[in-house]
C-alpha cells in the first residue's frame, strides 16, 4: 500500500475535522481491565454525569480511562491493565467517532523501551470507516479533555493566566511582550536605586556658598611666598642679634677702659704702661661703637597674616571642589531621573498595549481579562470573586477549551457543595456540554457508583456474564 505523503494525510484529518459535529458528547462508553476497573460500560442520561464510590472503588480509573483514550499513552502510568489481566480497552463513542485504545501486557524486559504493555488505537465513522493516523486526528479535534474546571479554581495566579493564554488568542506576542517588560522592570529598578542613591547624597551635602570663586586658589604661590617670608624674618633676627653682641662687646671695652685708668691712678709707676693700654681699649672700643652704628636692621613680616591667607585659600579651595562635586551629583541625578522616566514611559506604553491586545481578545466569558499577573473577573483578581463566579469562569473557560467534544472532567468534586454542583449542571445544559464528575459520596444526584471495580447505577449498562 502505497504511503501517503505528510501533507495529503494532514490535509485529509483536517478536512474530516471540519466536517465533523460542533457538540459532540459521550454517547457510551465501555472500560474493562483499565486500573481499578474491572468493567463499566456507561451510557450518560444527563449533562452531569457523577460517577461516585468510596476511595480504591475505580472511579478514578473512570475518568482516567477516557483521558487517555482520547490523549495518547504520554500521560498513561507504567501499569494500566488492571492486576492479574493481560489485556484492557476503553471504548468510547462520541457521535461521529468510535474512540477504541486498546492495551495489552508485553514483558518489560523484552520491550525495547522498557514499557509493561503494547497500545493500540483506532477511530471509526459512524460507518463503521477506519481514519488514518488515529491520535493526529484525535489531537487536532479535540481541546483539552483534561482541563478540570475545580482544579482550574484552585491553581495559582501564575498557573491561571498559562493556563488561559494557552486558549486565547492575541494578535501581539504576549510573551515577547512580558519579557521585554521584566527586562525594562529590572532596569527601571536599578535606575531608580541609582537616583535614590543620588537624591540622599545629595541631600546630605550642603548647597554652594554664594560668590564662590569658580576657579581654585594658587596655594603652591601662597606656600612659596610664606616660605620666602620666613627666610627673610630669619636674616632679620641674625642681623638683630649680630647688632646686640657688638653692642655688649662695646661696654665691655668701655668698663675695661675705666678699670685701666683707676690702676693707672693709683699705680703711677706703671702709668706709662696703663695709659698705653688704656688708650688701645678706647681705640677698640670706638671701632666696635662705629661698626654697630653701620649695622642696619629690616622691618620683620607677619607670617601670622600669610599662613592665615594659605588656610582661607585651602579652605575656600575646598568649598570649591565640594560645589563641583554637588553640581556634579545634580547632573548625574537628573540624568537617573531622565532615564527612569524613559523605561518607566516605555513600560507604561506597553502596558497600554498589551492591555489593548487583551481588550481585543475573545475570552470565554464576558468581563473576564488578564491583569497584573492574573486572571481578572469584573475588574477584580478571580480569587477574590465568589465561589459562584469562580465557578463559572472556570466552566466558561473549559468549555471554551473543549469546542467539539464538549466534555469536561472533574475529579475533586467533593470539594463542590450542592449549590456548586447544580450551578455546574445548570451551566452544563445552557451550553450543551457534559460534565463528568468523580465523588466519593454515593448519595444525592449519582450516575454511576463504582464499588470493586464494578459499575452500576442509573447510567451503566448491565451486561450478562459471559
């Protein structure tokens, strides 16, 4: 038999997925050997269909099994077949196909992929037609036959809004769009922790004096001139005591002159000889009295006015380079500033569109949006809407996931009261989908009761044993 070509096979699924019904329903279904299933074969009444029994019973097993009859083995467990068989099946019909998966035990050790069982699956018309490629046209027909309104409830922020932008539709890259804006949010925070910085600096530095000089002092001139001041002074002070010494020395002479001539008086008989002296002592002492007179002494400076003049010039130099450093930080301020205003005006204009994008969007229900990271309803995030709108978003968004199988799976419906559970059952017949429900309790509105992997109830066909 000749191959089909890729694209002829994906043009003949698509055109048998076009063709096919718009609200298709599980019209009956046949599980045996699947889990804890020994057999059930149901055939629901009613749009809520709740398949009930107490924990181990195989409900479970019920809702699984249609899971994977429409899904693909990639989320089937290691052991499917109920212990102790060798083969199981679902059956499941929809209207216009016949869904059967069947399973059969292989020895994991001979299988080439370690698995414990072999999968088959088949889809027929209505006619009885074989379809090629069975899980290809299963994948493009189906929605999300997985999708748990209940769990959908309880997931958090993050989980909701993937879990609604896998479904709608937007005419921009969202996602491009958010990275971008996580991009732009770390720059803006770093801008903004850079102007902060800079405003509390700032704001503990004190404002420029007024009429400060814009250019620094020449303290090395100032320095050199204090320098040369103080070697002046010091020639001053030689100059002054070189005077004084010569000065002592001349009343010495003169006291030295006075003695001589009082021993000359009284010593006659060496008169000659005193006065001889005494008369060189005068000589000497005219000299020194002559040579202090020619000693001219200079007019000392006030290093006390220069060194004050170097201090004002260090400090006035200071003032300076602190008011350059102020206007400095003023300059890099409003440059931090100026580009914070820039990110945060581009993220403020993405937002707006992404906003806009979201606006445009068809969403499963009307007042439903996507804001600040979560799924919003009427204008406040879901989880703060009541147990009653939560409900039916998420309903809205399931069936929206589920446009032509219109089938839905609760698994934790005990956690619905009664009033959440006919809210359910009146959205279900409004829309025309069926919801199939797992509870443990047995009471009340129940379709199907599992006990011992065996079905019965209002919906189950009894067969006779075989």
């Amino acid at each position: 038999m000749a191959r089909v070509p890729k694209e002829e096979r994906n043009a003949q699924i698509d055109a048998i997925v076009e063709a096919s019904s718009d609200n298709m329903h599980i019209l009956e279904m046949r599980i045996e050997n699947i889990k804890r299933v020994k057999l059930a074969h149901i055939k629901p009444k009613h749009n809520m269909v709740v398949v009930a029994g107490k924990n181990g019973q195989g409900k479970s097993s019920v809702l699984d099994s249609v899971a994977w009859a429409f899904t693909g083995t990639s989320s089937v467990p290691r052991y499917p077949i109920r212990k102790g068989q060798r083969t199981g099946s679902v059956k499941v019909d929809i209207g216009d196909f016949i869904v059967t998966r069947h399973f059969t035990v292989v020895d994991e050790e001979k299988s080439t992929d370690g698995k414990t069982y072999l999968s088959k699956l088949t889809v027929t018309g209505k006619r009885g037609e074989a379809f090629p490629s069975p899980q290809i046209l299963l994948d493009k027909l189906l929605g999300k036959i997985s999708f748990d309104p209940v769990a959908f409830k309880r997931k958090d922020p993050d989980d909701q809004v993937e879990e609604l932008r896998g479904l709608v539709k937007f005419d921009v890259d969202i996602d491009a769009m958010e990275a971008e804006q996580k991009t732009d949010y770390d720059a803006r925070r770093d801008a903004g922790r850079v102007a902060e910085s800079l405003k509390n600096r700032v704001a503990a530095m004190s404002a420029p004096a007024q009429g400060l000089p814009a250019q620094a002092i020449d303290v090395a001139a100032i320095t050199l001139k204090l320098q040369n001041a103080s070697q002046h002074n010091s020639g001053v002070a030689e100059q002054r005591r070189k005077k004084a010494d010569l000065a002592r020395d001349a009343e010495t002479h003169a006291a030295q002159a006075s003695q001589r001539r009082t021993q000359a008086a009284e010593l006659r008989r060496q008169a000659s000889v005193l006065d001889e002296e005494a008369e060189a002592c005068v000589n000497a002492g005219a000299e020194a009295l002559a040579r202090a007179g020619a000693v001219v002494i200079g007019v000392e400076i006030d290093t006390a006015e220069v060194a004050a003049e170097l201090t004002q010039a260090n400090e006035t130099n200071a003032a300076i380079q602190r008011a350059a450093n102020y206007r400095q930080l003023e300059t890099d301020l409003k440059a931090a500033d100026e580009a914070w205003d820039v990110i945060d005006k581009r993220m403020k204009e993405r937002d707006t569109e992404r906003e806009a994008a979201i606006a445009r969007a068809k969403m499963p229900i009307e007042k439903l949006s996507i804001a600040n990271g979560e799924v919003v309803y009427d204008g406040f995030p879901l989880s703060q809407a009541s147990d009653a709108a939560q409900i039916r978003v998420s309903m809205a968004i399931g069936m929206a996931a589920n446009p032509k199988l219109r089938v839905l799976c609760v698994r934790d419906g005990s956690l619905l009261d009664d009033d959440s559970l006919q809210l359910v059952d009146e959205l279900a017949k409004a829309n025309k989908y069926q919801v199939l429900i797992e509870r443990v309790e047995t009471g009340g509105n129940v379709s199907v009761v599992m006990e011992d992997g065996n079905a019965s109830g209002e919906d189950v066909e009894v067969e006779e044993k075989k």
